[in-house]
C-alpha cells in the first residue's frame, strides 16, 4: 500500500432481482444511472468532480457501457469512461483499475463498479461462413480456446465436487445457510440499497429447509469422478446450490487523500490492495481462493485476521471450497447471505460483493478492520481485494 492509496467514500447498489423480474424492462445504463447518482449525493461530490467512470459488463455484446452509464448519470461529457469485460470479475477489476488511475495519478476521483441487464442482453449469433448457412445462435462464447478445456460451469461445479468429496448435502446445506442470512440481514442492506421502481430490496433469498432442498432438481452430475453412479449423484449440483441468473449494478466512489480532503468529504474505508490471478480454466472453483491467497500472501495478512469476508457464491460447492482453502470461520463469510440467496448480476457480482463487505465494515467495525473481497470467472480467473477501515 502506497501514503497515497485510494479511499472510499461512498458506495451504493441497486437490488439484485433475478432474471425476467422487476429491472427487466431496463437496459444496463438505466439501471446503472440512479444508482451513481444517489453514490455521488452520498458521498457529497458534484458530477463535475468526477473524472472518470469504469464499469464492469459482460452480457452487453460491445459498444462502451461506461460511457452510456456515465452519460446517463449526468456526468459531463470530459468524463473518462473505461469498460471492463473480465466475465464475473468484471465490477471487482473494474474497481481495482478505478484505484489504479488514481494511484498514477490518471485521476483524483473515480466511479466504479459493474451493471447487468441479463434480462435484456442481446440474442448471440455466429455470422455464418458462406452465404447460403444461416447464423448460428449460441447461449455462451468460448472462454477457452481447446473446446476440451471449456466445460459448461454448472458440470464443473460437479466435476469438482465429486473429485473432493462434496456432497450434494453439505451444497444444498450451504445454500440453505446462505437464504437465511439474507433474510436475517435484509434491514441491514436497506440502507445501500437505491431503490429503482418496485426493485427495492433482493427478492430472490426464501425461507428453507433441509428436507425441501433435498427436493429441488439435480442440475449436474459429474462424469469424470466417482467410482460409481451412485458416488457421482452423492456429490450432484442441485438448482438450489446455483445462483441464479439476475440484474443490477453496484458502485463506489473513490478519490485520492488529496481530492478527498480538498472536497471535505472525510473517508470511513481504504482501498488497500488487489490482486487478480488465473488458473486452470476447467477449474474455475478453485480461482478466487488462489487470488485470494496471493493477495494475503503479498501483503503479510492472515486470513484469520479479517474482520470479513465477501465471496460471491457462484456455486455453492466453491464457497464451501473457498472456506476450507483459507480457512475462514463460516460465520465470517458472507455475513449477509451471498449470491445464491440474492443472484448473479455477472458484469456486477463482484462490485456487489464489495458494497456489501464496505456497508457492514462501516456499521460495525474498528478502525484498522480488514475486509476481504472476493470472485471467481469462467476460465479460471479469480480476483481480491483488501479493504481497511478508517
């Protein structure tokens, strides 16, 4: 950490609705906008303070979502405008690179973060070699050139759990955990959420038992390990270990120490470190533990020191994974419930994650608290970052 590292000053999210339900209507930017526009009414920043924008999305096909989120935000037009495409880590990283530009001196105040409009993302085609072939539509690209490297994530979710013993069980008890804590937490995350129409808090985390998780469907079932057909249903992937498709965004405003006393706006966090780091990518389970290690590793923090963790649950089977890997008590992790009680706003999880970690260290912890966040992408990309409080 360098004296002039960034600090945070502010931070907002929209609610993270699945698929198809209250932001469906709305492009990535609309949802994007109001959510920047109240980040920078908290804060107590002009839009003209504002030098740049970057933003994480991985569903939007091109163009440059930053600067239609800037734009739409009022921000003027001399605002810089960056996008970030790294898949799920995208709101993550594109925090870190907003941290960055004010570390080099690029800029002195910064909004970053992620947005997804799943629920508008645009129809995906291959254009056709010859003229006479039709297009051939495609749900996902590639995020590996050997097609036998790029397996569907939900079958290496189970390929994993199934060579380390994770039953379907102890997934499903997992997500069952993650349900309740958001439900225990919801008025706790009322106060960073920015309502937008009726989307005014995360409405996808329900009340649940064991007995009727043992009831939701098996989505994958390993076909690599397990010495029996018997093993490999053991170890399945089941809907409610999965999280689910979804929209929203999440951003922070960050500045320089400098720009931060020069506006009066006193800061209650600083961003300490990041850090993002590949693996094999038919093994994506394993990519946000590996960031995260490389990051306590470089830094000289114990994972036991942290006040908190964030870790977006993709799957169930790599949070409990990432637990174990470093770990970290449970209790600790996810205080308010993660991904699989709220949805997976892809361009966006990761800038979720971290409002979330930033809103319950501001509440509750002492000065000099840790907090870790965390995310892993298809691939087998992983990313981290350490946040302090003031």
């Amino acid at each position: 950490m360098t004296p002039d590292a960034p600090v945070l000053l502010a931070w907002a999210r929209s609610a993270v609705v699945p698929r198809g339900g209250a932001l469906a209507c709305l492009a990535a930017h609309e949802i994007a906008a109001p959510v920047v526009r109240a980040l920078l009414a908290r804060g107590g920043i002009g839009a003209s303070a504002v030098d740049a924008v970057v933003c994480g999305n991985a569903l939007g096909a091109g163009g440059n979502p930053a600067r239609m989120v800037a734009l739409a935000a009022g921000l003027p037009d001399g605002t810089a405008a960056f996008s970030v495409d790294t898949q799920c880590c995208s709101g993550l990283d594109a925090v870190a690179m907003g941290a960055g530009l004010i570390a080099s001196g690029q800029a002195q105040v910064v909004v970053a973060g992620g947005v997804e409009a799943w629920s508008r993302s645009p129809i995906r085609q291959h254009r056709p070699l010859a003229q006479d072939e039709a297009p051939v539509s495609y749900e996902r690209p590639a995020f590996a050139p050997d097609p036998s490297r790029d397996p569907d994530l939900t079958l290496a979710a189970a390929r994993y759990a199934a060579q380390t013993g994770i039953t379907r069980t102890a997934q499903d008890a997992h997500a069952v955990g993650s349900h309740a804590k958001a439900l225990a937490w919801r008025e706790h995350m009322a106060s960073e959420i920015v309502p937008i129409g009726a989307a005014v808090r995360d409405s996808y985390a329900r009340a649940l038992t064991v007995e009727r998780a043992a009831r939701m469907p098996i989505e994958a079932i390993s076909d690599q390990w397990g010495s029996s057909d018997f093993d490999r249903r053991a170890t399945a992937v089941s809907r409610l270990s999965i999280a689910p498709q979804a929209d929203g965004a999440a951003f922070v405003l960050m500045a320089s120490p400098q720009a931060s006393a020069l506006l009066g706006a006193p800061p209650l966090l600083r961003w300490r470190a990041a850090l993002a780091r590949g693996t094999a990518p038919e093994m994506p389970m394993l990519a946000a533990a590996r960031a995260t290690k490389r990051l306590l590793h470089r830094h000289g923090v114990e994972a036991a020191a942290l006040w908190g963790a964030e870790l977006h649950e993709a799957f169930a089977v790599q949070a409990i994974a990432f637990a174990e890997a470093l770990g970290i008590d449970p209790e600790r992790l996810n205080r308010g419930g993660g991904g699989l009680a709220r949805g997976h706003p892809i361009g966006a999880s990761g800038a979720v994650s971290l409002v979330r970690l930033l809103a319950d260290m501001a509440r509750e912890a002492s000065r000099g608290a840790l907090g870790l966040a965390s995310i892993a992408a298809a691939g087998g990309l992983g990313s981290a970052a350490l946040v302090e409080r003031l």
